[in-house]
C-alpha cells in the first residue's frame, strides 16, 4: 500500500513532477521507424505534445508541436532541409531548436537568432526512433543485447495501453500472475502458443519470488515446484524505470522451428503519453539467428491492431469477453497475452489507488520496484544521477541474463545467471 502522496510521486510523468523529471534522465522510444513516412508526426510523450519529422537528410528531429511565433501546429508544416516551415507565417524551425528564417523580418533583424524551440535529440536503433528528453548533454544510450544486432535478429511494435504506465511496470514484477491471467485449460485450434513451460506455471501457481537489485533495477526469480527435486525457475527483470525483459513466447513458428529454450527474448517498454495513457514497445531479440518477423507481427496484430495501434480488445468493449471462450482460456478474452495483460492493468483505472490494495506475499516484486523508483526519484531531486542514467562508461546492463529453465534444486540460483553472462 502507498500514501496519496507516494502514488502521486510515482504516476505523475508532466513536465516538472518528481516522477516527470525522473523519466526524462532516460531514452524512450517515441515512434516506430515506419510511422515516419513522409509527412511530420504528432506525438505525445510524457505529457508534451511535439512532432516526430524525418529531415531530408533522413535523420529524425523532434520538436515542440506549437510553433514558437504564435503557436500554429508543426505536424502540418512543410519540410524542408532538416527543419519545419510553419504553414501561418513561414518560420523555419531546425531539429535542433533553433530558428533559421522568419520571412516576415525586415532585412537586418536579428530575432531570428534570438527564438529557441523545444527539441530533443533523437536516435534511430532497429526500427525504433528514440528521444531524450531531459537535461543537458544525453547520456549514452543503454547498451541493450538488440543494439547492435543483426536487423534480421530483432523485431518491434506498439499498442496502446490506457492506463497510467506503472500499472504496467507492476504487471511486469509480477511472475504470480502468470499461472492464473495467462492460463489456458486446453490448446485451442488458433492457439499455436501452448507449450510446457506454460504447464509449468499452472503445477505451482504460488511461486516463491526472490527480487536483487542489480545496477540496472531488478532481477526477478519466480521459483517454482515441478516434481521431485526439480524446480522451474523463471529469471525476469526490472530495467529503470519502464522496462523489463523476459522469457516467452517463441519469435519463429513453434510448428515450423522449435527454438532452445533461452535463446530468445522481450522487452515491454512502457513509455506514457500522459499520466492516463501510455504504449508499449515490445521489442524482441533472438540471440542465435533471425527471427520470424510475420510470425511476431502475427502474435501481436492478430485480433486487428488498428492503424491507432490499438488492439480489438478495450475496455470500451469489455475486451470482447465471452462465457464460451472461459472453456479454453481463464479470462475468456481469446488466446493472447497482450489483451489479458491490457485487460488486468487497465481495469485498475486510470492511475490505480493503491492507498486501498492488499499487497501479499507475491507482491513482493512489485513492493520492490515502487521502492526502486522512489529512490531513482529521490535521486534526481538531489541532484544525482538515478540508476541506469549515469554518465560513467560502465555497462549496467552487462549482466542482464533472462531464463525459464527447469533445475536440479540443488542448483545454485546466483550460478544460474552468471554462468549464461559468461558464456
Ligand atoms: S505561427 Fe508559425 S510562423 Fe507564425
Ligand atoms: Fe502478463
């Protein structure tokens, strides 16, 4: 449970809020690669409405969505070069703020040199553009395993979630919820994803969560009982302060290729909109070779994800529930994980009141993720540098290891995970 003034300083991502200030020491992701397909994109990131443009030159630039002069709309503008000419009176703004012409000066003026322009810096990573949005020079980007991988090894999407971004942050330090929200009584024909590990989650659907914290948020082990002396042990991860990476379901068609297990895996990135609505990223990387890009798109369009990238299933709808559907799959809203998950977290409400919950003792990730984050806020409002934001060259991501695997109980856990980073 947390007071009103800790739910606050969580969920509130505006500009000049504790927790605003905190998402702006981080990249997010701002928009697909192939949302930029010519004209400039209106978007809407932590509160602030801007516009995503690709210049001539190819590169992406960010700006404020109101032009400087009298705030006219920059989605519509023109491009030209690697700026936006502002269809009112012809102002050409740069990527990187700056204001090269105003047509209607008289020769001589020098305002033109005076006007700066919201901006962000910007980076194209796998089809995904970045942004940093925060103060001074951007730290280094994070080193994630998909960085610099091969194109044909990663692939990525968005829906929408409406709901503040933490609900979902929570859902990801949650490795109970996997016995009960994602269960399944039988394969269903569409369902091509039934698998043993997921069988594996319905045998001990109390799991024993252990939570460390490593210099990138945190590790998350779900332990549980499958038989004699074996345990399935699920390695999941916190990654500041809107990420997580885990095992799941396969990145080519499990009829066509069986993978080993661990050889691939996901990212959600929950990046807000607002404090009411957020998209999640999905990123996922096969370690070993390419993935099966129309199958992924597959698992995650399958139910008719709309040009708004929101899925069939919404709360306006009641997710398209139904007493059948409950024969093959517990919440009856169809066989994907993406809709039960946006089913658990959005029905929490806009921004959850969590003055009011009962946290037990499967909460015992998600208590310490708020406390993770409380502290990355308290951080940033003293002036030092949050965890996974330093500007030090040190790698925080270098031991990110995420596994299901199932093991001896003699097995050490720790050993588990630093053997695969040194492999
Ligand atoms: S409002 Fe944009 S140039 Fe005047
Ligand atoms: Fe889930």
């Amino acid at each position: 449970m947390l007071t009103q003034e800790q739910n606050k300083r969580l969920t509130e991502v505006g500009p000049g809020t504790p927790c605003g200030n905190l998402m702006r020491r981080y990249w997010h992701p701002v928009a697909l690669s192939k949302e930029l397909t010519g004209a400039p994109v209106p978007v809407r990131v932590l509160g602030e409405n801007l516009v995503l443009f690709r210049g001539e030159d190819g590169a992406p630039g960010l700006v404020g969505a109101r032009c400087p002069h009298r705030g006219t709309d920059l989605s519509y503008a023109r491009i030209e070069g690697g700026a936006l000419r502002c269809l009112y009176h012809g102002w050409l703004v740069a990527a990187n703020g700056r204001c090269l012409e105003m047509p209607g000066e008289p020769p001589g003026s020098t305002f033109v040199n005076k006007v700066r322009h919201t901006a962000y810096p910007c980076r194209e990573v796998q089809g995904i553009v970045f942004a940093y949005m925060g103060p001074g020079e951007p730290v280094p980007f994070p080193q994630f395993p998909w960085v610099g991988a091969p194109a044909e090894s990663v692939w990525a999407a968005k829906m929408l979630i409406n709901c503040n971004y933490l609900q979902a942050n929570e859902g990801n330090c949650d490795p109970q919820h996997l016995s009960v929200l994602h269960r399944f009584f039988k394969p269903v024909a569409e369902d091509r994803t039934f698998d043993r590990s997921r069988d594996m989650w319905v045998v001990d659907p109390a799991p024993n969560i252990e939570v460390e914290d490593t210099p990138y948020g945190l590790r998350i082990y779900a332990i549980r009982d499958v038989g004699a002396e074996q345990r399935y042990v699920r390695i999941t991860n916190f990654i500041m302060p809107n990420n997580s990476s885990f095992g799941g379901s396969s990145v080519v068609d499990p009829e066509v290729k069986k993978l080993p297990e661990n050889t691939y895996y996901h990212f959600h990135w929950h990046v807000p909109i607002d404090d009411y609505n957020h998209w999640k990223y999905r990123i996922s990387y096969r370690i070993d070779g390419p993935l099966d890009k129309a199958y992924c798109d597959s698992l995650i369009a399958d139910d008719d994800m709309d040009e708004h990238f929101n899925r069939a299933r919404r709360l306006e709808n009641r997710y398209l529930q139904t007493r059948e559907n409950m024969a093959y799959t517990f919440t009856g809203m169809g066989h994907n994980f993406q809709d039960h998950d946006r089913f658990a977290v959005e029905s929490q409400g806009e921004i959850a009141d969590r003055t009011i919950e009962h946290l037990g003792t499967p909460d015992r990730a998600v208590t310490a993720m708020r406390r993770v984050m409380l502290r990355a806020i308290d951080d940033v409002a003293a002036g030092r540098e949050p965890l996974m934001a330093h500007r030090d060259e040190n790698n925080p991501l270098a031991e990110l290891v995420t596994l299901g695997e199932t093991i001896p109980t003699t097995t050490d856990l720790r050993a588990l995970w630093r053997e695969r980073v040194t492999q």
